[in-house]
C-alpha cells in the first residue's frame, strides 16, 4: 500500500479518461474492493498501469491504493508497457456480451449491471428461455434499440449489434 498523495502520474501517459469512467471504476472498487494493484516503476517511480485507479481512489477520498513494484531494465520497456497495457484490451479484446447477458441471469435481480463496467449495457431477455422473462421484468423497449460499443464508443442500432456480437 501507499499514500495516494504519494503516487506520481506518468508525464507520458496518453490515455485520458472521463468522469463517468472514473466514478464508474470507484463504484466498483466500493463493491468489490481492489482487484487489481496500481504499477509502479521502480526504475523512475511514476505509475505505468493504473492511471483511473488512482484517480478513482482520489475521488472516493482514499488514504491509500494498493501498488505493485516493478522493475523495468529501460525507458522504452516501461513506455512500452505504459502503453500496450491499455491498448492490447481496447483494440484486440472482443467482450461477448451474448455470453454475459446469458450468465448475468445467474447473478440475481438486484445485481447491479454497472458493476460490470460496461457502458449502456442492458439485459437482452430475448435470448433466453420464456420463462426468464418473469425472473428479470419487461425489457425497456427504448433501451434495447440502440448499443454503444465499448471498445469504440460506435453507436449501433440493436440488430446491428447483435450481428457483430454473433461473428
């Protein structure tokens, strides 16, 4: 653990994130707690992952973060991992959210659907059997016609969505 006072930004991070992304993240560390550490370089003391942790745990007035030390050997390792450690999830991960809508249902009627950290996502009844439709209410009707990818921020129409989830 560290003081959060304590832990410095990378003066070269380019990843810049919004309000609603960072309350979101301190919602869900208020759920579950920390998951996963705040990186830090022990080679130049700046943060290399966990840019919206720290700034999450700031805007929940916590004390301390977790951190996890690491030892780069050079400047360009560290710039590298800086990097790609947002990258390789954001252009090369394909979240199924037909699986999730599916496995979701097991989670109860008062689970929270922003603890998944999905933006916009809302439970599609239409893919299950009859009888969850009593389990989890009527879709709203409105909600269901539009989905923002959350890779891209793409709005799509619903059934346009629901060809790319399918290939």
């Amino acid at each position: 653990m560290r003081k959060v006072s304590q832990l410095v930004p990378h003066p070269k991070n380019p990843n810049h994130h919004p309000e609603e992304q960072i309350e979101r993240l301190a919602n869900i560390i208020e759920f579950q707690g920390w998951r996963h550490p705040i990186i830090v370089s022990t080679r130049s003391g700046f943060i290399v992952s966990g840019h919206a942790r720290l700034l999450a745990a700031a805007f929940l007035g916590l004390d301390e973060a977790p951190i996890d030390l690491q030892d780069f050997t050079s400047e360009a390792q560290e710039y590298a991992h800086l990097v790609a450690d947002n990258a390789i999830a954001e252009f090369f991960s394909k979240t199924n959210l037909k699986q999730i809508n599916l496995d979701i249902v097991d989670l109860g009627p008062d689970f929270d659907l922003d603890m998944l950290g999905i933006k916009d996502f809302t439970l599609d009844v239409t893919d299950k059997d009859p009888s969850i439709e009593d389990f989890v209410g009527e879709p709203d009707a409105a909600a269901l016609k539009f989905f923002t990818c959350p890779n891209c921020d793409t709005e799509f129409e619903e059934q346009q969505a629901k060809l790319r989830i399918q290939k």
